[in-house]
C-alpha cells in the first residue's frame, strides 16, 4: 500500500489555506488561500474548503484545523465565524446557533468524499511540531491565541485558554491578539506575551512549550531572552504540515 496523502486546511479569523501533504507531513503541492469570507455560516466554510481542494491534486483524507472548542468534529464553539464581518465585529445569533453542534468533520467528509478529522487550530499546529516525549504544550499568536496539550504524543482534551480572563474585563485572546498588538507595538505586546507565558506555566507545568502562529515571529529579542529555556518559537508552518501527523495523535 502507498502511503496516504492528506489535504491540509487552516482555516484562521483572516485567511483559509489548503495545501497537499505526503504521510510524513511535507508539502507536495503548492498552497493555495483565499480571504476568509464574513459572514461565515457553516455550508459557506465547507464550500470555501471544496474550492480550494479542486485548486489541488486529490489527498485520501482530509485534515481541517479551525479557531474554537471540537470535540470528535463536531463545533462547540467558534469565536470568529459567529461573526458578521470577522474577529471584534457584532455576533450574530443566527450564526451562533448554527454553529452549534455542527458536526464538520461530517460534512467535510461527504462533501469532499474522504475520511475527515477536524481540529482545533492549534492542535493542528502542535502535530507539526511536538517530539512525542513528555508534556508538550503549544500556544499560537495570531488573531488571537490559541492553544493544545500533547501528552507523549497523545493530544489531551481540548481547554479554550482564549476564552479566559485577564485583566481589565480582556480574554487571553483580547489580551494578545493582532488587535492589541497593532495598537501596542510589538515591544510592548511582546511583554504581555511573556506575562502570559508566565501565567500559563504553573497552571501547565510543561516539559516543553511551543509558540507558533503567525505573530510568534514578532516576539522583541528582549523579551525571548527571559521567557525561559523551556520555551521556544516554531514556525507558522507548522499550521499546515501538522495535518498529516495529527491522524496518528489525536483520541479516538
């Protein structure tokens, strides 16, 4: 038997991108990506990933990582898409209540005609990335933080550490999302990251964590020097080429 090839799509708050992987994760198509369109119910996201997937050569199985709470495919939660025109924009109810309970790994499925496994975002990401040995964690800076726990390999249930609170009445994802580093400047959004870190550790007492997504390169010098030796940045690749790996690490 050949080894199998994996459809990747990482949906975000701003973009969707899909691209080809072969079994041990690595890119054998070019990527394609398209604006995340608002508002955003549930059929319109499958179509979106159908129409990047015809972009493609055909994959048997597809992975698809996306912002919020999932529990075996199925949306619990979604904090952008329940939106009318993205992250910070009014929520619709409509769409919250379409969202909810929408089994996505089954939709993605029948209408693409290959077994799919839908994720949380950062638990996509953390596949690419983690060793396998250990408490691994992974939080991704983005448009807002996300986050997923491996333990030895195995990927623990799902905790929205976005959704909690701060300070001042903020989430995490408030707190250092593209927002507030936008109005900050990455100097001193870079210390809320390091405070975040800080928080995070006693809670988690990892062995080793990761910082991915989009905005980890923006992280000041400064501040990497005194986040820890037990920490360090991925790349935001890692979005796309955890989509193999995670079929082998995810609970069944």
């Amino acid at each position: 038997m050949t080894s199998p090839t994996t459809l990747s799509v990482d949906c975000g708050g701003g973009g969707i991108k899909a691209s080809v992987l072969d079994s041990e994760g690595a890119i054998i198509s070019r990527a394609v990506r398209t604006p995340t369109p608002y508002p955003l119910p549930p059929g319109k996201l499958v179509e979106t990933i159908v129409s990047l997937a015809e972009q493609l050569p055909a994959a048997d199985r597809i992975t698809v990582g996306m912002p919020g709470m999932l529990r075996h495919g199925v949306v619990v939660a979604t904090p952008h898409y329940i939106t009318r025109d993205g992250p910070r924009s009014k929520v619709l109810p409509e769409l919250v209540e379409a969202w909810a309970r929408f089994d996505m790994g089954r939709a993605v499925s029948q209408a693409l005609g290959a077994p799919a496994l839908v994720l949380n975002d950062a638990e996509v990401a953390g596949a690419g990335v983690v060793t396998g040995h250990g408490l691994e964690m992974i939080v991704t800076l983005g448009t807002g933080l996300g986050n997923a726990v491996f333990d030895n390999g195995v990927l623990a249930p799902h905790v929205e550490v976005s959704q909690g609170p701060v300070r001042w009445g903020l989430t995490y994802d408030d707190y250092i999302g593209e927002h507030e580093r936008l109005r900050l400047g990455d100097a001193h959004w870079s210390r809320r990251v390091r405070r975040v870190v800080d928080a995070l550790r006693p809670m988690y007492l990892w062995d080793r964590l990761y910082l991915g997504g989009g905005n980890s390169r923006r992280i000041t010098s400064y501040q990497l020097a005194r986040i820890g030796e037990d920490v360090v940045v991925v790349p935001n690749e890692a979005g796309m080429t955890g989509g193999a790996r995670c079929w082998a690490m995810a609970r069944p």
